[in-house]
C-alpha cells in the first residue's frame, strides 16, 4: 500500500510539473499579447460571446474558462485530497497534522493582513481572500526544477499542504461568491450527487451514467448560484479511491490518470491565457506600490503566506503536537513556506469573482502575478542553496563510508531524482 500511494504521489509532481511550466508559458504569451499593438484582439477574443441559447448560456470564453474548464481542476483536485484523505498522507492523523495545522496558517494569516491593509476599499469585504490559495501546479513546478536535492519530505509536505489549502479556498468560494441561492436547482445538483454516489457504491463504471451526472450538477449549480467548478469537488470527493480484490486500479486514480493530463496540459494554462492578461506599463508598476487594495494583495501573499506557514508548523512542533518532516530543517521548512506565497491560479479566479464590478481588478490580478513571480524566485534561491547544504552532506558521508569502507547508507531523509526514467533513491540527513 505505501508503494502504491508512493509511486502515484511520484507520478502526480511530474504531471503537475509539466502542467507548471505550461501554465508559465500561458501566462507569459497573455502578457505579450495583451501589452503589445495587438492588445485589442486579445480583449476581442476573452470578451466573445459562446452562447447555447436552449440552456440560457450566455458566456464568454473567459466566463468558460473560469467556469468550465477549472471544473476540471477542481475535479482532479478533489480526487487528489480523497485520496490523500484515505490512503494517503492524510490518512495518518500524525503525518496530517502539520500540513494541516501549516496549511490553516497559510489562509488565516494572508486574510488577516489583506483585511487589514484594504480595510474600507471597495470590493475588498470579500477581496481579502484573494491571497489565501497556493497554486499547486505552479509551486510543485518550481521545487521539482530547484528543488531536487532537498529530500522527499519537502515534496510530501508541499504537496499536502496545498491540497488542504485550496480545500479551504474552495470553502471560501462557496460561502463567499454565493448571493441568491435556487433551491430547486440545488436539489437538482444533489440528485446529481446522490447519483454518482450511489453509482460508485454499486460498482458501476460506465460513462454513459457519470458524463451525464457531471454536466448536469455543472449546470445545476449555475443556475442555483452557486459557482459551477465546486461541483468538480463535490465529484472527486465521491469517487471510490480503493481498490476492490482483484481490480487492478479504483476509479479514482482511473480518473486521475484520464483527466490529470486535460487539467494540467490544457484546463488551467488556457485559464491563465484569459486570466492573466493583465496591461503592465510604468503606471501599474507605481500603482502596485501605491495603491492599498495592490499592496493588501501583495503584502498577504508575500508577508501572510510564509509568516502563517512557517510560524504555524514552527509552533506545532515546538508544542509536540506535530513532527518536523524527516530530513528537512528549518531552513528548508522556511523555504517550502516561501513557494506557499505562489497564489496564481485560484488567486485570480478569485479576484476576478471578488473585484468584478471594481475598477481595481486588473491591479489586483498584476498584483497576484507579480507577487506570485517574486515568491517563485525567492522561493527557487532558498531552494538552491539548501540543495547544495544537503548535498555537500551527502557527499561529505559517502567519501567517510568510503574511507571507512563501509557500504551502508546512514538513516535519515531521502532525495528523489529521476534519471531517463528510473528513479534513484539517495538516503539523506536534513537540519
């Protein structure tokens, strides 16, 4: 069972990986576009309307890119927390518990100093959860590129947190950017849900029953009010993680494996084509500084992030009520906090749903991918240099075995690199 649950976390960091940079190269091409003499058919193209008149929608695309195609992600995330939640690392009330605990610090903190800081500006009465998510893909991105010598631990870590983190974000949508609830309609998205339950409790696995389900919960929600990409959650959160005897692998890690490569290769880069077109000129840059709604972004992420990861996790330990990660020190726990303060994904869709009818919003979304670039590069420097502390100890330990002549490695953490293909585990000390 560990190996199974080992091999598909190792699986999940290179798909997310991938997914990271692709999102990067989105992000990047909206930018170019959108401050370039061509900047009218970038607005053209996100404000053009797909309408399916008989279901009375009438969205653009950067309204299906927010709403449709982050169901995906949201779908592939709720499947990736239920089965961390019976089979992996959150399964193990001990191995849970700082991520956790890191993780309740990671929103409490940035929402507090967003409030406070935009306390009085307009949108800012739901605007101060725009810095409490962890953009996973990006931040798992960043430690597989500068983060490979730090042992397994961290990624384990990371990767945890950041599930209970947009877990927590999702919770916030749903209290936050629902007014006007439908009954009827919600009922209609719990039969939808009854259903799949129901479905996967009976062994059933047709798609012919679930397709359906999905694309009518998505809809139910919609039109009750509720944002549309909490029904991806709902899904995955029904779907049946373990094995039965003699089936080789439970639905959802089926599922994962199906729709983990649409989520990360296009759902969320072409989310970040129409999310982050953001017009960056001298003036922006002065107003990031200036403007309190930009600096109640910034100072959330970049100060709110790493102080409630760090100091959460540092107070939990130091209390006995949680264990560092083997091999990892406080330095490398620092370092993990710092990449926390990537927000991108769903720190713009929740300013685009926080800010819709502020002027500000645009600043707010330069805010989140300015800070989100500033975190990644500090975050990618600490990373760097603590790689190089724990391989000059690894390295200090081979040459004393050798000279000893001594085959065996000492216990400790462990490293995880993948060399044209095949993985090869180096044992490791973290302080």
């Amino acid at each position: 069972m560990i190996t199974r649950v080992h091999s598909e976390l190792s699986r999940y960091l290179r798909t997310e990986t991938f997914g990271g940079a692709l999102l990067l190269i989105a992000a990047a091409i909206a930018l170019l576009w959108v401050n370039s003499p061509w900047a009218a058919s970038y607005v053209s193209m996100t404000e053009t309307v797909v309408a399916i008149p008989p279901l009375h929608l009438d969205l653009t695309l950067a309204d299906w890119a927010e709403d449709g195609l982050l169901a995906v992600f949201f779908f592939v995330a709720g499947l990736e927390l239920k089965r961390e939640l019976v089979v992996g690392e959150l399964a193990d009330r001990r191995r849970a518990t700082l991520p956790v605990i890191a993780a309740i610090g990671g929103v409490i903190t940035p929402a507090l100093i967003a409030a406070v800081v935009g306390f009085g500006i307009p949108g800012m009465e739901r605007g101060w959860a725009i810095p409490v998510a962890t953009d996973i893909a990006f931040a798992l991105a960043v430690l597989a590129l500068t983060g490979s010598r730090i042992p397994a631990g961290a990624r384990v870590f990371l990767l945890s947190l950041a599930v209970v983190d947009d877990l927590m974000a999702i919770v916030v949508i749903a209290v936050l950017f629902t007014t006007a609830v439908s009954l009827l309609w919600l009922l209609v998205a719990a039969g939808c849900f009854a259903g799949w339950s129901m479905g996967q409790r009976a062994r059933i696995g047709t798609p012919w029953l679930y397709v359906p389900l999905a694309l009518v919960s998505w809809y139910a929600l919609h039109e009750a009010g509720i944002h549309p990409t909490l029904a991806g959650v709902a899904l995955g959160l029904l779907t049946r993680v373990r094995p039965d005897p003699g089936e080789r692998r439970a639905p959802a890690t089926r599922l994962e494996h199906l729709f983990q490569p649409v989520s990360a290769g296009l759902c969320v880069p072409l989310f970040a084509l129409f999310a982050a077109g953001v017009p960056l000129n001298p003036t922006v840059f002065g107003e990031l500084y200036t403007n309190r709604l930009a600096l109640a972004v910034i100072l959330g992420l970049l100060v709110g992030k790493p102080l409630g990861i760090f100091g959460m996790s540092w107070v939990a330990i130091r209390l006995g009520v949680a264990k560092r990660p083997s091999g990892l020190g406080w330095r490398d726990m620092f370092a993990l906090s710092v990449l926390g303060a990537i927000g991108f994904t769903v720190s713009l869709l929740v300013a685009e749903l926080a800010l819709a009818d502020v002027a500000d919003v645009e600043l707010a979304k330069a805010a989140v991918l300015v800070t989100s670039m500033a975190a990644s590069l500090a975050g990618s420097a600490l990373l760097l240099r603590r790689g190089r502390v724990h391989q000059a100890r690894r390295d200090a330990r081979a040459l004393e075995r050798e000279q000893d002549g001594g085959t065996n490695d000492p216990p400790g953490g462990g490293s995880l690199r993948d060399h044209g293909g095949h993985r090869e585990r180096r044992r490791s000390n973290g302080s």
